[in-house]
C-alpha cells in the first residue's frame, strides 16, 4: 500500500486529501480520496449597519448634540453639523458599526431619550 497526500486549493478554501493505493502496481484508484478538510478558516468581513437620527418637532436641539457627544465621540461643532442636517434633512447617518455595536448604540440612545421624555427616534440599517 502506498499514501498521497495532497492539497487542494480552491479561492481561499484549502482542502487537504489523502488517497490510498492498496494495489501492488501503486496505482491510485479515484474512489480511494479517504480525508478533506479545511485548514484555513474563512474569514468573514462583519458587516456593518448605519445607525439614523430621526428628526421630530420636539426633541430640543442640545440634547440631539449630547447624545452626538457623548455616544458618537463628535465634538461640538461636528455635533451640531450632524444635528443640522438631521433638522433639515430628516435625518442623517451618524455612525457606520459591526451590529452588536450598533445595536448598543441605538439603546444608549432610545434610553437616554425615553428616560428625559423626548420623543427622539434611532434607527439601525444593513450598509
Ligand atoms: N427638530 C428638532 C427641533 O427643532 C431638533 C432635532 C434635531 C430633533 C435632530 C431630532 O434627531 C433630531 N427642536
């Protein structure tokens, strides 16, 4: 009996194979591929989601530039472009994060904003 072991590579998969000839002539018989597997794991990119401000009639403007302050890290005057744009626009994209931060994000926000009792809207969304 002899062992071939061999590698195949396909994109970023790689596949390691062992083949097993029992004949006397050493020839490998196809059916005898005994063993795959994946050595290199695929690395998968997290995707990201944008996090909105919402515009409304009453959230007062300094607390919209606080919560871009203080869960954002934007200083004043970005704060208060981004804070503009959302009055004047509708809305506006104020972070891009993996969804676990996202997701943190916008109840740090839907929180601060329910407990003052503005009625201040924070959505996530898929890049
Ligand atoms: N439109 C609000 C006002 O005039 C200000 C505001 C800005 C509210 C941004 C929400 O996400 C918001 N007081």
């Amino acid at each position: 009996m002899s062992v071939l072991h061999f590698t195949i590579r396909v994109g970023e998969l790689i596949l390691n194979a062992t083949r097993m000839s029992h004949d006397d002539d050493e020839r490998f018989d196809d059916a005898e591929i005994a063993l795959a597997t994946r050595t290199k794991p695929k690395a998968k990119r997290p995707s990201l989601y944008k996090v909105i401000l919402l515009n409304d009639d009453y959230t007062p403007m300094d607390f919209v530039i606080l919560i871009l302050e203080k869960y954002f890290n934007y200083g004043i005057d970005g704060a208060t472009d981004i804070m503009m744009q959302v009055h004047e626009k509708g809305l506006a994209v104020v972070g891009i994060f993996p969804f676990e931060i996202a997701e943190t994000k916008v109840q740090q926000v839907m929180t601060l904003a329910r407990q003052k009792q503005h009625p201040l809207q924070c959505i996530m969304e898929k890049e």
